[in-house]
C-alpha cells in the first residue's frame, strides 16, 4: 500500500521540482554565518491496531512556520512569505503528497507493527529537511526515533539502522531498502525539492527573519529553594531573534549553578526566557546576570543583584503602604469623631476638636492637623521601620 501510495505521489514531487530551480538565487548570507535549516516534523501515535494521531509541523532555524490540519489534510502557512516562492500548484502538489504520505504512514505502521516489534501504546517521530549555508544548499537529513530514542536514517541513498536500535531497527531498514522507487523519491525531495524551498522561504521572509528587536531584562526572587537560600531569577524579554545568551555571573566567572529555562515565544513574535540559579543568600552579593543578543551591538546588559538592597526596597514599599492605610483609618476616625463632638457641643473647643489645638479654626486641605493617636502610631511605625533596616543592616 505504501508503495503504491508513493508512487502514486512521485508525479507530483517531479511535476514540483522543475528546471527553474537552478534559477532561483538566495538572499545575500554572509560566508561565516552559521547554517540555517528548513525541516519537517512528524510525530505519529498509536495507542492501538486502529486508533492513531499525527501532529506535524514546518520549521526554518528555530523559528515554525507551517502546520498541518490533519481534519482537512492541507498545510496552514504560519506566516505571509511561509509559501516561499513556490507556485499555488506546487504547494497544492506537495500538500496531496503529504496528504497521501501520512495516510499510507499510519496504515503501514499498523499492519508491520507485530513484524517491527512495536509495542502499543508507541509513539514514532520522524525529522526531514535541509540544511544552507552561505546561500547554498549544505545537506540534507531524515531521521526517525521510536519511543523517542534514535531508531533509522536516510544516509546516501539507503536507509540505516541507529546505533542500539536493535533488531527492530535492522528489520525496517531491510524491508525499506528493497523499495527503490521510495529511496528515489526520498532523494528528489531532500536534495531536490527541500533545497529550492528554502532558498525561497530565506528570500520571501528576509525582512522578518533579520528583525532586531532589543531585550528587556528585569530581576526578581523566586520561591526560597531552602532556609538561608535564595532563587535569583533574570527574566529577559521581547527580543527577536531568538538565539540569545543568558548567564548569571560573579565579576567574569560564570556560575556553574545556572539554569536556562525554554524560550517561549510572545504572540508578536518576540521571545522570553527565565534563567535562574540557587545560591546561599550571604553568598548573593556580588552576583550579576548578563545578557547577550544580536540586536545589542556587542553592549551587554548586566543587571546587578541588589541583595540587601532589594530587601530594603521590598521593605520601604511594604511599610509605605501599611503606613497610608493607617492614617487614612486614622483620619476617617478623627473627622467622624470630630463630627459628632460638633453635633453634641458645637460652641465646645478642644485640642480634640476640628478647630484643633491651637484654637485658629477649621483645618483645610493645605494644612495637616494629627490627633494624638495619629502621632502615636506614626512614631510607633517609624521606630519599627528603623529597627528593621538596622537589623537587615547589621547595625
């Protein structure tokens, strides 16, 4: 069935790849730039003899640019300049190829899965594509995995067992290498068909893909990880590209103790990462994260931990806030204390009284009068706030 099915489909990867590929220039890459990858994602799952899902996906560098609506069998173009520079009959082409090529994989995997060794539930996950640089075409790939270890791969022109895989492996590799027509058409399509796409895709998305957005970096402490440690956490944000460098750092030393979470993506494209490390909150001082992205021009970002002087800043806040809402209390209870005081005895005047204590009459808005409990809490605050500090200072 799967022969017949890639067969079938291997008119439309010839009628795709025509001799206008030899035509097709590449955007200008300079020679000492890393290679830049365009690859298919595939990840089937099969939790028995008759039920299976697929999830695929397009991707150039790090960056997804194709999915797969496996209701509706067609591409979705994650971008405008995601169709490159392919015609709507070559992309319709390579969509019924796909199309043909998950169906017949589902049912092949299926009907070999006793032969294979595979055991239900399984999960199979292939990775193709091609690989540029400096504007030409540098190589091709196709790997497959089982259960997310390493199980085959396309090398020349032949399939091979991974290293481990096992007989399992051997097997599928022996019963792929008897289909010529699949290892010719596997051919056509990573170093034929892959390779004019991605010099498209590189040209059509120039514009975007060499977008510079600068990063913002913050710091913050994260949950205590123990008694008398602390969690230093450098969050950096809103930078394009994605590649970036992140480390936390003791003058130039790097700190071993780092840990890089994923880079995660914003909804306009941009990226954020969460770096952190663990250290022993006398140990904190001195500490710094540094930032390094494209779009800097080789002027890091250091951010350096505050350690006392972030608690000190935390503290101020907190007590700041306590504070207003204390005398805002205070002072509601004064002009409702002060009002009925009026209604009782409105010829009466005390240091109590809305006239206040040195008799010149009604306060106003300009002029701040405090009833002798004001006064006290106020200084009963202030005494504790000194406290505080002296003790986070050591004093």
């Amino acid at each position: 069935m799967l022969l017949l099915l890639l067969l079938f489909s291997e008119g439309l990867v010839q009628r795709g790849a025509s001799a206008k590929a030899s035509q097709v220039p590449g955007p200008p890459r300079a020679a000492a730039e890393e290679p830049i990858s365009f690859r298919v994602l595939q990840t089937s799952s099969f939790a028995n003899s008759s039920w299976a899902s697929l999830h695929g996906s397009g991707w150039l560098g790090e960056l997804q640019t194709h999915g797969w609506d496996s209701v509706l069998g067609t591409i979705v173009f994650l971008w405008p300049w995601a169709q490159g520079n392919f015609s709507t009959q070559e992309l319709k082409n390579l969509q019924n190829l796909f199309m043909l090529y998950f169906h017949g994989f589902t049912i092949e995997v299926q009907a070999f899965a006793h032969e294979f060794q595979f055991e239900y539930p399984f999960e199979l996950q292939v990775s193709a594509g091609c690989t540029e640089q400096a504007g030409k075409a540098s190589g091709s790939f196709l790997n497959g995995a089982y259960q997310g270890s390493d199980f085959l791969s396309f090398q020349g022109n032949s399939w091979k067992p991974s290293p481990g895989a096992g007989s399992p492996a051997q097997k599928a590799c022996e019963v792929l290498n008897n289909y010529l027509d699949i290892k010719e058409i596997v051919q056509t399509l990573l170093r034929g068909t892959c390779p004019r796409f991605l010099a498209g895709i590189l040209q059509a998305g120039k514009s975007e893909l060499e977008r510079q957005v600068k990063p913002e970096a913050w710091l913050s402490a994260g949950r205590p990880p123990g008694p008398g440690r602390l969690l230093l956490v450098c969050h950096v944000s809103g930078f394009h590209p994605k590649p970036v460098w992140v480390m936390w750092m003791r003058g130039e030393q790097e700190q071993r103790g780092t840990r890089r979470g994923d880079v995660l993506p914003h909804a306009d494209g941009t990226w954020y990462l969460r770096v952190t490390l663990d250290v022993a909150a006398r140990e904190a001082a001195g500490l710094s994260c540094r930032v390094r992205h494209s779009s800097l021009g080789g002027q890091d970002i250091v951010l350096h931990w505050g350690g006392g002087n972030s608690a000190v800043l935390t503290l101020l806040c907190l007590v700041a806030a306590v504070s207003l809402l204390v005398l805002l209390a205070g002072h509601f209870c004064s002009r409702k204390h002060s009002s009925n005081r009026k209604a009782l005895a409105p010829a009466a005047s005390s240091p109590d009284s809305p006239t206040g204590a040195d008799g010149q009459g009604p306060r106003t808005p300009g002029r701040q009068v405090y009833t002798p409990q004001e006064s006290w809490i106020k200084n009963r605050f202030l005494k504790k706030w000194k406290t505080s500090l002296n003790q986070l200072w050591g004093r």
